[in-house]
C-alpha cells in the first residue's frame, strides 16, 4: 500500500466487471495532479475525460489507453435524431461492464462535479466497483494562483457560490454577511453576480478580484470593487467578447483588494509569464531547459532545427566499440548527449551495457551529456571544471604517463562535423585518437505551417540559439524571426551567426550553458517587467508590442 492510497497492483482483475476511478484533474495546472492520480491514469484501459481536461491527464496515461470522444447528450440533440451520440455515463458503464479499468477525469474535484456524483451511484446500483481521487477544486486553486488567500490569522467565514445554480436565497444570505464569497461563474456574468450581491446588501466598494484561465500561463486577473467591475472589464477590452462564456473564479472580500494583490501575486509576475519561448532543439535536447523555461511561467515550444541520423558507413564506428570491449582504449570522451546515446545504441545493437566501460576513463562536456551517461548508468570521470567546451576539457585533460597509462589510445565518437581543436590538443598532450563519426547532423523538416507563420509574424515573443547551426537551421528552414521577439544567444560565437542573418541579439548568456542561457533569459523579462511597472504602463508580452524600439543586449 502506498501512503497516497491503494497501489494500482492493489486493485482485482475482475473479469466480468471493470473498476472506474472518479478523478479530480484540477484547475487546469498539470503539475496540481496527485500522486494516486497519476498512478490511476498509468493503469487506465479507458480515459473518460471532459474536453478541457484533456490535455492534462492524457500525458499520463499509458500508450494505447482508449479515449473515446465525450459528447453528452441534450434535448436538443435527441430531438435532432442525432444517432451515435453517448454520454459520459454510457461510456463509463460500458467500459467498466467489459472488464475494463475506467479513468472518468474531471475539471477540479469530483466531489463538487454534480455529473460525477450522478455516476457514481449509477456505478454503486449496478454494482461496479469505483474509488474517488480528489484534485484541487477550482474554486480554492484559481485564488491561490491569483494572489487571493481566502482566509488570514483572524479567520473568516468562506463561502462558496456557484452562479448557474444559486438560488436568491442563497444570494441573499451571501449578500448580508461579511464572508469571503468565492463566485464560479462566467465572464460576461461576473457583472450580473457583484449585481446581485450589492441588492442583497453589499457595499459596491467591496473589493473584487476575477480571474480567467486559472493555474494556466493563460491566467489573467483584474481587481475592482463590486460597484466597478463591469467598467473595469469594459475598459480592458475584456468585454464585450465572444469570449464570454469562459468560466472564472471571483473573489469577493477584504483580501481582493487590489494592494494585497499586487504583493501576493506570485504566479503572475513570474518574469517570462506567458511567454512563448521558441526552443530550437530535439525533445531529447529541450526537455530539462523547458522544465526550467516553465519554472519562470514561459510556455517553451520544441522545433527542432536538426535531425540526427546514423554514419553513412558504420564499420568505424563497430571496429571502436569492439576495441572498447577488448581494452584498446584508456579513455572515451563524450561531448554530445548526441554521441552518448549513439554509443547506447550500438552497445544495445550487440548486447552489451554499462559495464563495458569497466576499466575505461570517461570524460565528458557539459551537464546535460554527464546527465545521459549517467542515465546510461555511467558516472564520468572527468567533466570540465571551467568553461563546457573542448577547449575546457583539454585545459583539465591529464598529459599521457606511459607510468600510470598503460594504453595511450582515446575513443572520440563525434558527429560528422570535425572537431581538430580537441584532437590536436589530445594529440599535443601525448595520446592517440581515434576520431570517429558515430552520427550525422542534417537539417530537420520544416516546422508546420502554422509556426512558420508564427515565427515569421511575431506570434513567439522570445527564441533561444543554443548554438550557430540552430541559427542557420531555423532561419532556413522557417524563415527569420519577426523584429519584435527576442533574440537570446548562448555566446559570441551563436550571436554573431545571427546578427549575420540580420537578427538583432537582445540577451546573451554570461556562460556557454543552456541553463544560463535561460537565466539571463527570465533577468531579461524580469527587468522588462519591473521598467514597465515603474514607468506606469501596463505589463505586457514582446508579442503584444509593436515593431519598432530598439532593445538593448542584456548580459547577467
């Protein structure tokens, strides 16, 4: 048993009935999913999820996992004859009378989805087994997102209201108190709910937070009073909208007021927050950078500008992977993930693992490839202590002791590009290379219309150079980015190749690390942030500018 709950070998196979899991997705952040939510989703045989959550529980879910389309009938489509419509408790019962391990995902917490109570005693009278995993409820998640605590030291009465179904009594008894009131309802009502609270007795000067997207890097939050909201939202062009139907979260009480917001709220003035953060990488290559891209409120988007394929005559690459076994080596230098894991491969290929390398000195260049060794299940015996480079490795490589080396042989597997600095230097230091082409670089495919437009139009609002071939490659194959995205480069090296494509370099990263880069990167939305608060102009996005002021290049 796991202190979460049941472990998901804990459950029976049945065969002649399935068991449902009720889960609460949350408010829509991925990260606010449980543990045991998790754990449901990995053993799912369905996934019965509402549309707009989706996206969040789907990652989790194990390869091959059904997801039948959710379309819950109405009166209207009954009546339009519509034939194969099923609604989610037709889809849930079916699974789960098969046999089948059921997941029924829901926005919040089930226990406050009126649609999921229905389910489960449907599940309980026809005698299917089903357990509840809570997640977050919206109504509590959005004000922390928000900057909103709903109580403080001195405690106060919450309530919660939810405006499709409250009735006037309720509304008036909201109305009289001078409780914390958490509204759920939608935009364009927001007005008609502080309507309601000031006829019940509210004073209009109450002040009012609104918040849409909650837990997303969508998020927006206004402050106003019950008397002003709607002018509010009418002078931020939020409304009129076709937008309006979007359910928000409306906190009414002392602890809206716009000055305690403006110091609580923590997710909002994350220095990239909502930022579209191009990110001219592999998934393999992106994924750690985009974890810390989100961790400043960035949206990261993967394009990889280069694909890696196998040499075009591998004999070299066998005859040194063979000499690793027999001992022909003394030492093997990784300086790619890229080369880790073309060597993973060709160990797979005959067999072999980690502990070929018993005996053999390993070095390797930067965090990110010490990181895939590691996961191969190899600790590195030497990664540079200064700059990450060739020229790093070669100032900590030891000159060859025919003493202490009894082998004077150095595996390099490389990609095709030629690499002489760290070969002449090893060379220089008294041991020979084998410098061999254990993968090519090519040019990727281009991206998909719709971002090549977007890099083209503006639509990104920051793009990271890891290196010069990602200026090339994403310029060739997408076009250059749009003059008001900014430009962050890792080096001198990476900003001069795109100043020579005409791009204007905004940030540079002080050291030669993608983890730096995107540093400098979150001081640069972070400076540009607090310049527009203290010059009085509201914070907005590079996408959201117009083209024209110049920015100057920022270094940290």
């Amino acid at each position: 048993m796991s202190p979460t709950g049941p472990a998901v070998s804990d459950f029976p196979t049945l065969s002649a009935q399935g068991h449902v899991t009720f889960l609460g997705a949350g408010p829509g952040d991925p990260g606010l999913l449980t543990l045991r939510a998790v754990e449901a989703l990995a053993s799912a045989d369905v996934l019965v999820a509402e549309p707009d959550v989706l996206g969040v529980v789907r990652c989790h879910a194990r390869a091959g996992v059904s997801a039948p389309e959710l379309t819950i009938i109405d009166a209207q489509s009954a009546a339009a004859g519509v034939p194969v419509l099923r609604d989610a408790a037709n889809l849930v019962m079916e699974a789960a009378r098969g046999g089948r391990r059921v997941v029924r995902a829901v926005s919040g917490d089930p226990g406050l989805d009126g649609s999921a109570g229905a389910e489960m005693l449907a599940c309980a009278a026809a005698g299917i087994p089903f357990e509840v995993v809570p997640g977050v409820a919206n109504a509590v998640g959005v004000p922390a997102y928000a900057g909103v605590p709903l109580r403080d030291a001195q405690g106060a009465d919450v309530r919660f209201v939810d405006a499709r179904t409250a009735s006037d009594r309720c509304w008036t008894e909201v109305g009289a108190s001078d409780a914390t009131a958490v509204i759920s309802t939608t935009l364009d009502s927001v007005a008609s709910a502080a309507g309601e609270l000031v006829s019940a007795g509210r004073k209009p000067d109450t002040p009012l937070t609104v918040t849409v997207a909650g837990t997303t890097t969508r998020q927006r939050t206004w402050t106003a009073t019950l008397g002003t909201i709607a002018q509010v939202l009418k002078q931020a062009k939020v409304l009129p909208s076709p937008d309006g139907h979007q359910p928000v979260i409306a906190v009414v009480g002392e602890r809206s007021s716009a000055a305690q917001h403006d110091q609580l709220a923590w997710f909002e003035s994350k220095p990239l927050f909502g930022w579209k953060v191009l990110v001219p990488r592999t998934k393999e290559q992106a994924a750690s950078l985009s974890d810390q891209l989100r961790s400043y409120g960035a949206v990261p988007y993967e394009v990889p500008t280069i694909a890696v394929e196998p040499p075009r005559t591998p004999q070299q690459m066998e005859r040194a992977v063979k000499g690793l076994v027999t001992g022909r080596y003394e030492w093997i230098a990784f300086t790619s993930v890229n080369a880790v894991k073309a060597v993973r491969e060709k160990f797979e290929e005959y067999g072999l693992d980690a502990r070929a390398f018993a005996g053999i000195k390993v070095a390797a260049v930067g965090e990110q490839t010490a990181a895939a060794l590691v996961d191969f299940g190899v600790k590195p015996d030497l990664v540079p202590s200064g700059e990450q480079s060739a020229a790093g490795l070669l100032e900590d490589w030891p000159p060859y002791d025919p003493v202490f080396d009894p082998i004077d042989r150095v595996f390099l597997p490389r990609a095709d590009i030629a690499t002489e600095t760290l070969v002449a230097g090893l060379i220089e230091l008294g041991w020979e290379v084998d410098d061999v082409t254990a993968y090519r670089t090519v040019r990727a495919s281009p991206p998909p219309a719709d971002t090549r437009e977007a890099i083209k139009g503006g639509g990104f609002d920051a793009v990271l150079f890891t290196s010069s071939s990602t200026v090339r490659n994403l310029v060739g194959i997408a076009g250059k980015p749009h003059n008001v995205t900014v430009i962050a480069c890792i080096g001198p090296a990476t900003a001069k190749t795109a100043e020579e494509h005409g791009l204007r370099v905004d940030v540079l990263s002080p050291e030669p690390s993608v983890h730096k880069l995107a540093e400098a990167l979150a001081a640069f939305g972070s400076q540009r942030r607090e310049a527009s608060k203290e010059a009085g102009d509201p914070v907005t996005r590079p996408s959201e500018r117009r083209p024209g002021a110049r920015r100057r290049r920022t270094t940290t």
